[in-house]
C-alpha cells in the first residue's frame, strides 16, 4: 500500500509541479485512441541507477532522463518507442524495501472512471490529474485490491503495431475472483470477456477490444498474496534472458516449465523487487 501512495505522490508532484518538462507519456497517433490498450508502465524504484544497469542489460532499454522533473523521472523507450518510465522514490520508515511497477489502461475519460471504481466497490489512490505532455492520469485500486492506472493522453495511443523483443507484450491480472474482476474491466474500458484454459487447466477470461486481446484474468494459485497486474516482456530466448538477469543482480521468481508455454515463459524480479515476466512467442 505504501509503494502505490508513493507513486500517487509522485504523479501528483509531476501534475504540479511540471509545466514544460516534455513528453512524459506515450508516442500516439493524434486523433486516436484504443480504449482498453495498456499504454504506459511506470516503476518507482528506490534505486534509479541500479534498476537503468539491470534493465538495460537484460532487455537492451534505453533511458533518458526528463529535464526538470522531480524524483529523476527517466523515459523507458525501445527500439526508439517509449515504454513507459521510472523514477526513485525513497523508503518510507519502517516500509519493505522495493520497487513497483504500474501498468495504465488508455480510457477517454477518467473523471468517469474515477465514478465508476467508487461506484463498484473499488477506491481512488490518485484522482484524476492533469500534466503537460503526459494527459489526464489517475491511479486506482479495483474492487478486489489490485493497483492499475488510466490514462487519456490528448496526442493519442500508440497504435497497435507488431510487438518487438523488449517490448511489453501481454499482461495477467491474478485475482481471487476473476469473472466479477473481468466483469468490473469490461464496464471500465469497454471490453467484450471471453474465456479459455490454460494448459494446466485454469480458466483464463480475456479481456478483449477491437479484436484483440489485452489481457488475461486469472485466479491466485498462492493465498496470501496480494491481487496484482503483471506485465509480460517479449524476449527471443528465456534461458539466455535469464542467464543476464542472474548476471545483472536479479532473481527467478517462476522458473520455466513444460507446461507453461513449454518453457517460453519466466517470472523475474529486479535487484530492487519489481517483478515482471518474460515470455517467448514463437
């Protein structure tokens, strides 16, 4: 809980005390939008330079730091396309230490998203705010606990173009309910549901627009665990990818195995705790 207030003040900081930093937001097409795209993902991190060494050497980012924005805020691009960001934020006392990632949803509307996550159940971390070079922001927390962001940026989403090694592929959101967490989404952002197994059998409901899927809802296998967003990395090869995260001072979280993907996919963690997975798509 701590981490996501941390990134709230962070977002609020930039909303006020940014005029003219740039672009902090996605390379969109002006004029358009893809309702339900997850377009940006931000980490707080209490370490910035540590997590730029990591990523870089295992996904090949690049950073560049934003001139006059607070907390170092650094844009993530790849192959010459923003991903999202990253600053530092620092340990509250007594807090774990770690990092955080925060994937943002593309909505036309966040005041009217900001209504219906009250009216459902869920609660507003940030309310809708807006910043020069990023667009109208807020940070949520659904009905069952899981943290995500909404994002309208006036110069439009990115498109919805071929995904390149490094880019952000896939997402799963792992939830105790996830038929009443898809239904919640689907009123959110305007997607149609539909539903398949896994290969170990699970039921995974899609969360679908414009004929593609977005994400994929699933239930917690682990009590005790937090609902979360995980976002998926696309990479060319899951041991090699490993083998750098090892090198680069990370750790497996989910080690490969036959029966998911058949070893094309890995749960990881940064040095700092920020977990993401990776996955080969062949």
């Amino acid at each position: 809980m701590r981490m996501i207030l941390r990134i709230a003040a962070f977002l609020f900081l930039v909303a006020s005390g940014m005029a003219s930093a740039g672009p902090l937001g996605p390379d969109g097409t002006p004029g358009r939008t893809l309702p339900g795209k997850f377009v940006w993902f931000d980490l707080a991190t209490e370490d910035l330079p540590r997590a730029r060494a990591f990523y870089g050497a295992v996904f090949g980012w690049k950073f560049r730091e934003v001139e006059g924005a607070p907390a170092g805020y650094t844009l993530i691009e790849n192959g010459g396309g923003k991903i999202g960001g990253m600053f530092r934020r620092s340990r509250v006392k007594d807090a774990r230490a770690g990092a955080h990632w925060l994937s943002l949803i593309s909505v036309p509307d966040p005041q009217a998203a900001a209504s219906l996550v009250r009216a459902r159940g869920g609660s507003v971390v940030l309310a809708p705010t807006t910043v020069p070079g990023r667009g109208t922001h807020a940070v949520f927390r659904d009905p069952q606990g899981a943290y995500f962001g909404v994002l309208a940026a006036p110069g439009g989403d990115p498109p919805d173009d071929a995904v390149v090694d490094g880019d952000v592929f896939w997402l799963d959101l792992f939830t105790p309910d996830p038929a009443k967490a898809a239904a919640f989404y689907a009123e959110l952002a305007g997607y149609e549901v539909g539903e398949g197994k896994t290969r170990t059998g699970q039921t995974r409901h899609y969360l679908v627009n414009g004929s593609v899927a977005r994400a994929g809802v699933i239930a917690q296998q682990s009590a005790g665990l937090a609902p979360a967003w995980l976002p998926y990395i696309l990479v060319d090869d899951v041991p090699g990818t490993l083998h750098r995260v090892d090198h680069a001072g990370g750790r497996v979280i989910i080690a490969p195995r036959t029966d998911y993907l058949g070893g094309n996919l890995a749960v990881i963690a940064d040095p700092n705790g920020g977990i993401v997975g990776i996955v080969n798509w062949p």
